[in-house]
C-alpha cells in the first residue's frame, strides 16, 4: 500500500485565512448587490450608455475584475500568514 503523497501538518493560520475570507465574501456580495438593487430599481440607469457600452455591462465586467483582485488579495494575504505563522515552529527546530 502506499501512503499519502504529502504530509499535512497543523495550519497555524487557519482561523485567519477563514476571517479574511468571511470578510470579503461579505465585501463581494455587498457590491454585488448594489448591482442587484440598482437593476431593480432603476433598469433605466443601467441602460445608459458609457461610450460603447452601457452601464450594466461596465458593472458586470468590473464585478469580475473586482472577484479577481479579491481573490489575489486573499492568496496574498494567506500564503504570508502561512509563512509567518507556519514557519514559527520550524525555526525553532531548527535553533535546537
């Protein structure tokens, strides 16, 4: 038989990369839903155009440059928590 293919060690940054996520899902949905609410209330505001496109167009596009910054942001933060914190226990491992 033969074993995992990685060892999985304890992740010391776990509750941090969980809060950052929580917090821009949190961040995302609420400028998604401005995009939902102003289509709602105002379909004519989306309808205007802005030079060849128009308004709902412009947003949903930026939405999506938006979710794709968020997700470098998050990978960001997360993989210097994890070398930070992670890291700890090796150093002093290493000094012994």
């Amino acid at each position: 038989m033969h074993g995992p293919s990685t060892e999985w060690k304890k992740d010391s940054s776990s509750s941090i990369k969980e809060l950052l996520g929580k917090w821009l899902f949190v961040l995302y949905a609420i400028v998604y839903g401005g995009f939902i609410v102003i289509n709602v209330v105002s379909p004519k505001f989306m309808g205007i155009e802005v030079g060849s496109l128009n308004v709902a167009l412009v947003y949903g596009i930026l939405l999506i440059v938006f979710a794709m910054l968020l997700a470098f942001a998050y990978n960001h933060v997360s993989s210097h928590a994890e070398e930070i914190l992670n890291n700890d226990g090796e150093v002093e491992e290493s000094k012994e």
